[in-house]
C-alpha cells in the first residue's frame, strides 16, 4: 500500500517561540487510512494537520526542519493552493473557511479553481449535497447557517474538491450525535469505496474511536503512530468504554460499544445507583407559555419550564431544535414574543439574574491576560474582588497571566466561561460548554459545575455531547422543533433514547450513565 | 422570480447611473426624491438581516455627512446663504452614501466576482472581499456587544471601547487570515479556472440597464446644456424649481424596485 501523507522528522516552532510544536516527528499514513489525532489541548495536533497542506508553515510562518511529502509532493516545494487538487482542509472554525456567499457556489469554488468543466462540476455538486444531507441549503446564504450547518457545509466543500486526503480538525464539534454519526458514515463510505484517506482530530472519543483504523497520539509535540487501543492505552485516555476497560482489566481495550458488551455481558452488575433528588431550592427561573423565535420562524412554542436552585438542567436535541434561542430568552438578551420569563422573579437582566456563556465565546475576550479578563467582569460589578478564585474554579490559575489570544480555542473556551461565571447571577447558562476540550478540561469543567450548583445556583446548559450531560446533568431536557418532547432524569431521559443514550448505558442497561458509577459498582 | 435573476452587471449599471444624477446636481428635490427611490429599490430586493442591518449603517452614515458637511459652515461666514450651500453640498454626498448602501444590501458582492473576465477575477475578488466588510463588521458589532452584556458590561462610551473594538479587530484579522488561508488551500489562483452554473441575463435586467442609462442620459444632457435648475442659487436663497423631465428621469431609477420583488 502506498503512503498518502508522510513526516520525515519534522520540527517545528512558531514564531512567537518556546517550545516546539511538533518534535522531531516521522510518521507515515498510508493511503485509504481512517487516522485520528489525539492528544491534550495544545499538544500539536491542529499544528500537524495544518503541515499536511503545507499551511504550516507557509502561512504561519516558524522554523521548520525535515519534510513533509503529500502523495509525493513536498509542502516546500508545493504552495497550499499546488496540493489542493490532493489534499483538503476543513479547520476548527468551519465559517472562516467560506469564500462565496451561497451554499452551492460555496461547493463549488474549489472545483472552479482545480478548472473541472462545468457539466462535470454541476454533477458533483450534487452528489455532495445528498451525501452530506444539503440539498434543502443549497440556495442559503452561508452567514445564516447554525453552527452544526456550517460545519456540513464546510466538510462538503472540502469534499467536492474531490481531494485524495481529507483533513479535518474537530469536525463534529457543533453537530448533534446523529449529525455527526451521519458525517462520520459518510467519511467511511468514501475511504472504504474510493480509498480516500482521511486524516481527523477529535475530543470526543466517544463519537471516533469505532470508526478510525489508524491512530496517532500526541504528547508535548511527539507523535506515536499505532492501532487506536494500544495508542488511547498508552496516552490513559479514550472513550468511557475504553477508560472502564482499562479500570476491569479487559484485553484488547474495546473502543466500541459492541466489543465492551462481550466483555460486559460476562460480569454480574448490581442495581444502578438511584441519583439523589433533595437538596433542590427555589425556583431560580420560571418560564410560563414562552413563545419565542426570528422573523422567519418561532424556535421555541409554548414551552413551561422551572429550574430550581441546585439544579443541572441539560437541554439537548437535534441542531436546529431551539436550544440555544432559549438559554439566550433566558438570558434576557432575546426577547420573548409571548409568555412570561422570570429569573430571581423579575424580568432576567443580562450579567445581573442571569450569565450566559455564547457558543462565540471569542467575541467576550478584549483584555491583554486572563486575570484581566476576568477582572473586567468584577469591575463592571462594582467589585475589586478576587479573580483569582473563579480561575482557580475552572482549573485555568496556570494561566493567569497568559494573553487569551495565545491559548488554545478550548482554554479560551475556560476563560470565558470563568469571566462570565464571576458575574455570580444566580442563572448560570451555557452554550455548548465543550467545543475543544480535552477529557482533563472536560472533567474540571463538571467539577466547577457541580460545586456551582451545589452552593445553590441553578446552571442550564445546551449540548450536543451525550457524554458531558451523563455526567454533570441533574435533569435533561430534550427540545424538538421547538417542543419539549421530554424532561426528567438523565437515566430515564437519555437511556430511553437510542441516539442519546451515553456508552455506559448501552453497555451495562438502563440506570448506569457514568464510568465512575459503574467503576464503584465492579470494584 | 427572486433577486437572483437580476444580474450584478445591471445592479452596478443601477448604482452608476443613480450615483452620476446624485453627483450632476445639488436640487434638493432630486436629491430627496433619490433617498426614496433607493429606500423603494432596497426595500423590495434586500436579502437578509445582516444586509438591512448595513443598509441602515449607511442611512446613518448619511445624515451624519449630511449634519457635518452643513456644520462646516461654521469655520467660515455664517449666512444663510452659505449654509443652504453647505447643506446641499452634504445632502449631495449624502445621497451618494445611501445609493451605494441600497448596491451593497442587494447585491451578492461575491456574485460580482462570479461575472468578472478571467483575468479580473483578483481585483474583482479583491473589490467583493471590501465590499463584504461592512456587513460582517456590523454583524460583528452587535454579537460583540450583546457579549459584553451577557457579563454585566455597557458597552457605551470612550472607556468601553477596548470591550468592543479590540474583539472586532482581532476576529476582523483573524477573519481575514483564514480567509486567505482557505482560499490558497483551496487552490485559489493555480491560473485555470472553470465557472459554475453562470448567472444568466435576464429581460429584467436588461430593462434596468436600459431605464437607469435614460435616468443618467437625461442628467448628462442638462448638465451640458448648462441647465440651472440642477444648481438651484442660494444667494439669494429662493425655492428651488423643477424640471418635469428630470423627475421622470430619477423615476426611471426605481424600475427595479418593480421587477422582482425578493420573495423571503
């Protein structure tokens, strides 16, 4: 088999300095490999997927030494715009990639630039649009897509190329579980049938792991090439079914559901643990007939909601489904167009009742460090207090002094939900939490809501990762078309639903939501 | 029918046309008369909120040339006579901002680099890239500051601006590093270049070119006959008279407002 992709013993430093990005790295991904990259936050894997096309370090600029060869092309020989009739990039903001204005011509521009003839380029366009589920877009303005929208569009533009290797960095972070099951399939289509290579980063393990053939782990800017489980083995982290095995000792470590139920089926499990409901305080938001939408369409219709001091309210469903026009009415920065919102009993001000947390968490930073930024919030407050706590809250002290531009999309991520956290409104609202984080920043970030809510507050929070809501949420609300379709324990809520239902659920039956229940309940 | 099937060949035939009556006098009745054919023309053919959004940045834009330029009186004589100058002088470039802000909220600016000849598609992607700031930059305004409000913060005021520009410019840049980014990765300027489904010209838009030349026709005329009623006298300050010809001409510019009203 010939290799798509290679690194002859790559170093790489930006040109801010430090330490290397990539560390003498050689790796070779041979062609019709479904590979993913995996690794901390900020341990070089946006860096090396960005090598593949040459635009590191063309466009970033660095010192660079060894080579990287694309189908035998080298990307120093080759600018980006020479492999682009090989290699596609689809990055980790998919609506700074968009060139035209219409989601069809969108497709098209890469093919217009390669010079493919036009009855060729319209045939093509249209089996991108069926593959990817587009055709309803096609004549959409690319700036009014959602977020899980512009992510298809961009991996449809990507593929229409017709490129040999497809690269892409967190592709499914803004689509619902089926949405990024569905782009996944249609990945794996194209390598197992046209032996495309594709080459993929991605947090959320849970989603990949079953479906990639190649895995490369990162570690401080070293790469180790080898099969999924014995690189996820190696690296402590992985999907919960792989963390439970690698806690029951099961050989090889399962990466999939399927493989963990021939090892689970074996073990007696006792009853699930039945999840606490007191401690629960006042209503902290009350929504009564709340009817609210844009010029087009309602996003939400008659909904009735109460959250309650000490309450995790998870609202999950498909992209599209009203979650987040309600964390913003909520807020109080999208007015109702009928029905009654109340938070602390008066008409939510935003930063003073209630803080919500926008899935352009961006658009918050304008300070020179993350203390400042935080700091910017307890001054708007009329406090000198101490900002120091509330990144101590989200595990980010370490980075107190850093500029937030500087960081990685997931620390920046941390530190605007730090800054809007210290307004301290009772209401704590947040907009898919987990773009970009890593298990560890995963794991901090449940630790500092679960000692949010404890002290009383109420903290809802709109996601798309089944996985997050397991673990954190005390109650699970699931919107479709707008409609509350059901509300209640996470349990009985996602274990009933076949695309909701986290791992542990559909590998030990209803009840077991988390690796640390199940872990307690076989030791 | 949609705003497609009018050609960004015609819109920029439109906006000259308008552009060069709005330039050819200082009547105020002309003048006037352009601010409701380009609020009619936009009404009926905007795209989307981001685009009414600028569309409205420009009307602003506007009045503020319009309050400025008649402000300058104040640096020199004041009369009322120079100030009905100053005054007409503004709402000239005035009407000038709001005939561009109508081109920039019904066009695709990126349909514009679609029609270019081959060997103007840089500078033609170069002008739509400009073009597209302003929508995105208003966009960007308001995510900007309804962030800054979700933490308690006003933005209002010279001590909050790093809280709205220092986003904006940074995502601005970034914005405009990607975007060169993804264009080289997707093979923008390899020299070979195919088109997509070409925009066809449609009756209406020959109808558009066809009025908005009379429009501009009729202007140029009267500006080379030395007619007076494009310069009304401000010394001393009478009401202005109007040509009825030249109220059919600025007319003549509202055509596309008529043809193909944008549906959704």
């Amino acid at each position: 088999m010939s290799v798509a992709l290679r690194f002859e013993d790559v170093t790489f430093t930006y040109p801010e300095g430090g330490r290397p990005a990539l560390d003498d790295v050689a790796l070779a991904i041979p062609e019709g490999s479904f590979a993913l990259a995996v690794g901390p936050t900020g341990s070089g894997k946006s860096t090396l997927l960005r090598a593949a096309n040459g635009l590191v370090p063309q466009f970033s600029g660095g010192t660079f030494a060894g080579r990287v060869v694309v189908e035998g092309r080298d990307t120093l020989a080759h600018p980006p715009r020479r492999l682009a009739d090989v290699v596609a990039f689809v990055g980790q903001d998919p609506g700074a990639s968009f060139v035209l204005d219409r989601v069809e011509e969108e497709l098209a521009y890469g093919m217009e630039n390669l010079g493919v003839d036009a009855a060729h380029m319209r045939r093509r366009v249209e089996e991108t649009l069926d593959l990817l589920d587009l055709v309803p877009l096609r004549s959409r303005s690319v700036r009014t897509l959602s977020g899980g929208e512009r992510q298809r569009v961009a991996i449809a533009a990507a593929l229409a190329a017709g490129p040999r290797i497809l690269v892409l960095d967190e592709p499914t972070s803004q689509l619902d579980p089926q949405g990024a099951e569905d782009v996944l399939a249609a990945l794996q289509r194209l390598v197992h049938d046209h032996g495309m290579t594709v080459l993929l980063a991605e947090h959320r393990l849970e989603r990949v792991a079953g479906w990639v053939d190649l895995a490369l782990g990162f570690a401080g800017g070293r790469v180790r090439t080898g099969p999924p489980a014995d690189v996820l083995r190696e690296l402590g982290t992985g999907p919960p079914v792989s963390r439970i095995g690698a806690i029951a000792g099961w050989d090889p470590l399962p990466l999939t559901v399927r493989e963990a139920r021939r090892f689970a089926g074996t073990a007696p499990m006792p009853e699930p643990p039945i999840a606490a409901r007191d401690g629960l305080g006042d209503p902290v938001a009350e929504v009564r007939g709340l009817r609210a939408g844009y010029a087009s369409a309602d996003a939400i219709r008659d909904l009735d909601l109460v959250v309650r001091g000490g309450e995790v309210v998870a609202v999950m469903g498909r992209n599209g489904a009203g979650k987040s026009t309600l964390l913003r009415v909520l807020a109080g920065v999208h007015p109702p167009s009928a029905g009654d919102v109340r938070v602390g009993g008066v008409a939510p001000r935003p930063g003073v009742d209630a803080a919500l947390c926008p899935q352009e968490a961006d658009d918050l930073l304008f300070n020179d460090s993350v203390e400042a930024e935080v700091r910017a919030t307890l001054v708007a407050r009329g406090e000198t207090g101490d900002a120091g706590r509330w990144l101590d809250a989200l595990g980010i002290a370490g980075l107190a002094t850093r500029h937030p531009r500087d960081l990685s999309a997931g620390q920046r991520l941390l530190v605007a939900i730090a800054a809007i956290a210290a307004t301290d409104a009772a209401l704590l609202l947040l907009d898919e939490p987990t773009r970009g984080l890593d298990t560890p920043s995963k794991d901090r970030l449940v630790g500092f809501i679960r000692r949010h809510a404890g002290r009383g507050n109420a903290v809802v929070l709109a996601t798309h990762d089944v996985e997050l809501a397991a673990a954190v949420a005390t109650r699970v609300v699931m919107l479709a078309g707008g409609e509350r379709i059901a509300d209640g324990e996470p349990a009985a809520v996602l274990g009933d639903s076949r695309v909701f239902a986290p791992q542990m659920t559909r590998v030990f039956g209803h009840g077991w939501l988390t690796v640390e229940q199940v872990a307690e309940a076989i030791a | 029918m949609n705003a497609r099937s009018i050609h960004p060949a015609a819109w920029i035939a439109w906006a000259t046309c308008a552009g060069t009556v709005a330039f050819l006098t200082t009547d105020p009745v002309t003048l006037l008369l352009l601010w409701g054919v380009s609020w009619f023309v936009y009404a009926n053919h905007r795209s989307d909120d981001d685009h009414a959004r600028s569309f409205r940045v420009f009307v602003t834009g506007a009045v503020v040339a319009v309050v400025l330029r008649t402000a300058l009186v104040f640096f020199g004589t004041i009369s009322v006579a120079n100030t009905a100058f100053s005054f007409l002088e503004g709402f000239r470039l005035g009407t000038i901002l709001v005939i561009f802000g109508t081109f920039n909220a019904v066009t695709d600016p990126f349909g514009l680099v679609r029609m270019a000849p081959r060997h103007f598609h840089e500078p033609a992607l170069a002008a739509a890239l400009a073009l597209s700031i302003a929508p995105r930059t208003v966009a960007s305004v308001g995510r900007v500051r309804e962030a800054q409000r979700l933490r308690g913060l006003t933005v209002r005021g010279a001590r909050s601006l790093p809280a709205l520009a220092v986003p904006i410019l940074e995502r601005g840049m970034e914005e405009a590093h990607a975007l060169a980014e993804s264009m080289d990765a997707r093979g923008h300027g390899r020299g070979r270049r195919s088109r997509y489904r070409p925009q066809p010209w449609t009756g209406a838009s020959s109808a558009i070119v066809a009025t908005a030349g009379c429009a501009a026709a009729a202007f140029l005329s009267a500006s080379a006959g030395g007619w007076a009623v494009l310069h009304p006298q401000t010394s001393p300050l009478v009401w202005p008279e109007t040509a009825p010809i030249l109220v059919v001409a600025v007319a003549l510019l509202a055509v596309p407002g008529l043809l193909g009203r944008h549906a959704g």
